[in-house]
C-alpha cells in the first residue's frame, strides 16, 4: 500500500510535519483535505442536480442569480442545515458529516432540487 510505504519513508527522515500532514489527511477521510464541491444555484436550478461525495466533504452552494434570493436547507434524521436567505452573489458551505442519500430543497422555490449521495 503507498501511504505505508509514504510513512515509513518520513518515519526514516523525521519530517514530523509532513508526516503529521499526511496522517492528519488519513484520519480526516483518507485524503488530504480538498477545496469544497461547487453548487450554483442559478436559473432556479441546483447546478448539478445531483453529487456523490464522500462523508466529511464540503458542499459550497453559491447564488448566481443575478437578483432572486435562495434559502437551501435539508432536514433528516441524521442531518440537517440551513442557510437561511442567501443574497445573490453570496455562498455557504456546509460539511456531509454522515452518510446517505439527501435532498437538498430552496424554501423559495420548491421545484429546485439537490440530490446528495454521501459514502
């Protein structure tokens, strides 16, 4: 497996902060973490409709909508958010923390519709 073999190598050179790096990415999700998952929402569409990520990773919902405000939300059992109203040309992001499958909804416009598969 290389991320043995990548520690054992810093283990042998003592690059303690390279190592702690790399393990800090491991216990994070497997990974280095990465930038957040791009969510437009434009034409009263989430853009994608639907994403499949790992849990732990980061959606950042954006407006592009020149001048209609968006609220996303999703309430389940396990999981729940609110952005509340988010003015055109603003984002928030919001962190998967468990697995599943989510719909992701704007409290504005009901028709719109995001489908988040969390693994």
């Amino acid at each position: 497996m290389h991320v043995l073999r990548w520690i054992s190598i810093l283990l042998r050179r003592s690059d303690t902060h390279v190592l702690l790096a790399v393990l800090g990415g491991l216990l994070a999700g497997g990974a280095l973490a990465a930038s957040p998952y791009q969510i437009s929402q434009k034409n009263r569409e989430f853009q994608p409709g639907h994403i499949a990520i790992n849990r732990g990773e980061a959606l950042r919902f954006i407006n592009d909508d020149g001048d209609l405000l968006h609220h996303a939300y999703l309430t389940s059992p396990t999981f729940s958010f609110d952005s509340n109203d988010q003015k055109p040309g603003t984002s928030f992001t919001v962190v998967f923390p468990v697995a599943g499958s989510f719909t992701v909804r704007c409290g504005i416009h009901p028709k719109m519709k995001l489908t988040v598969k969390v693994n």
